[in-house]
C-alpha cells in the first residue's frame, strides 16, 4: 500500500479521520504534518489519544514531511497524510507526485465563507485550490467516505 | 460554601443537548449542565465556545469520546488550571450522579464521574 488518503483539515486527528476514514482504509498509520504539534510533545500526547495502538501516529513538520513523503509513500501499511492547512498541503505538493486531495474540513475563520458545510474558504484559499488542481491534482470535499466526494468546481 | 461546580458536555452534535435533556427529565435538575457541540468548529472556535460555557467558575468537562477534537479543546483548555477537571466518556449515569454532587473540587469530581460511569456499564443477563 502507500499513502492513501492526502486529507486537508483544521481538526487533524479527530473522529471522522481515525473512525470515518481509518477503519474501512484499514489505515496503519497516520502523519499529522503540523509545525506547531511538532514542536510540542504535549500537544502530541493529546492527539495520541484519539488514535488506538494498532494505529502508528508520526508527527512531521513540513519540512519533514517534504523530505520524508517517499519513504512512506514506499510503506507497505496503508497510511493518512493529515494537513490543516491549504498551503502545507501545498507544500508537501511541490516536490512530489500527489494525485488526490481530500479536504475534510476546513471551518470558519474571518475572511472565509461558507462554500459546504464543512469547507469554509477565502477568496485566495479557494485560488490556492484551483492552482493545485491546474498542475493534475484531483481536488474534491467529502468530510466523511459515505457522503459523495464534491468536485473542486462546485465549491470554489 | 464555594460555588457549586458547572459541567459541561462537551460532543460531537447534537449529543450534549439531548444528555442534558435527559437529566434535567429524570432529576428535575435544570442549571447544572451547559451543553457545548464542536458542530462547526474548528479547535479555536470550540475552544471559545467553551470558555464562554465556563466563564469564570469551577467547571468538569463531561468529553464524549477519549480523543479528537472535543477532547484537544477541552484539555487545552483546563491546562494550568486548578478549577476545571475534564472526564471522557460521558454518560447519562455518571450526569446523575454529577448533578447532586457538584460541591466537589473538580479534580475529585472528575474522578467520582469516572467511576460512576463505569460502574453503569455492564452486561446484565438477558
């Protein structure tokens, strides 16, 4: 296997990531590739929580994630590469081959507005998004993997 | 007398409100629960929902599950203070108990809810 689902979500590790999408992906491990947990052991303790034994959790920055997406791209468990944000998603895009993007969850902030339910984006946001699927990367919205994955087109 | 502890449920959808529906149906207890959803929130904005849940009074937070967002929030929250304990697993047995013993520090609160839920979970012969 490899690296199965590229997910955008400003809540990383939460239920529908480690339930919705984990149990039928049979997910082995999850990267949560966030500068901020990276640099807190507390921070990583809490989102370890969330996630049963089985589950292998790796905490990256981007800039390891960067580096380091081949080798779990090589990796014979299925794993979830977890982002919070458009533009580290987007770097972790620069240097290699993603093929699928799911945003899961993006809410409201200032600046955003409601395009789904669960995807609330700015205006430069939502630019961010088409520049990445201009360069092949196929971007869709579906919080869970029972709803219906909503093309990039009818949400931005 | 100090003041009585708040508890807040603290859940995935509409779960929260309908614990608090029920205890204040069973007890008559109406103004011991606040129920606070992470519908639509992000980490920062369920944070803030509970913060202006708590305001400035001792508090447990009642989690629904032991990890995710409603979890994160809510131990971020508590951490470095002494006034507001947080307890996962919430449920209606462990809210009844809560409720009539809410004069606890919120450590010990927490503790005792613990135990009061789990004590309610079994597997009677059918």
């Amino acid at each position: 296997m490899s690296i199965v689902l590229y997910r955008i979500d400003d809540r990383l590790i939460h239920g529908q990531v480690v339930v919705g999408w984990g149990q039928p992906l049979r997910a082995g491990f999850i990267v949560l590739v966030d500068d901020m947990v990276r640099a807190s052991e507390w921070e990583q303790d809490l989102y370890r929580m969330g996630v049963p034994s089985h589950i292998e959790v790796v905490f990256a920055s981007t800039a390891e994630a960067a580096q380091r997406l081949p080798e779990w791209e090589a990796d014979p468990r299925t794993g979830i590469v977890l982002a919070g944000t458009i533009s580290t998603m987007a770097a972790l895009c620069a240097d290699h081959r993603v093929k699928r993007i799911n945003v899961g969850g993006l809410h409201h902030q200032p600046g955003r507005s409601e395009r789904l339910r669960y995807v609330y984006l700015s205006d430069s946001e939502a630019e961010q998004l088409r520049q990445l699927a201009a360069r092949g990367i196929e971007i869709t919205a579906q919080d869970v993997p029972t709803a219906p994955a909503v093309p990039l087109t009818e949400f931005t | 007398m100090s003041e009585p502890l708040r508890g807040v449920i603290v859940s995935h959808s509409a779960v929260a409100q309908a614990l608090v529906s029920a205890v204040a149906a069973i007890t008559g207890v109406s103004d011991a629960l606040i129920p606070v959803s992470n519908d639509g929130c992000d980490g920062g904005a369920l944070g803030a929902r509970l913060a202006t849940a708590i305001g400035d009074r001792p508090a447990l937070l009642f989690v629904d599950l032991p990890g995710g967002s409603c979890l994160t929030s809510s131990v971020r929250l508590a951490r470095g203070k002494t006034n507001v304990a947080v307890v996962t697993g919430v449920n209606l047995a462990m809210l009844l108990d809560f409720v009539f013993h809410r004069d606890l520090p919120p450590a010990e609160a927490a503790r005792r809810a613990a135990e009061a839920g789990a004590r309610a979970i079994r597997t009677p012969a059918a």
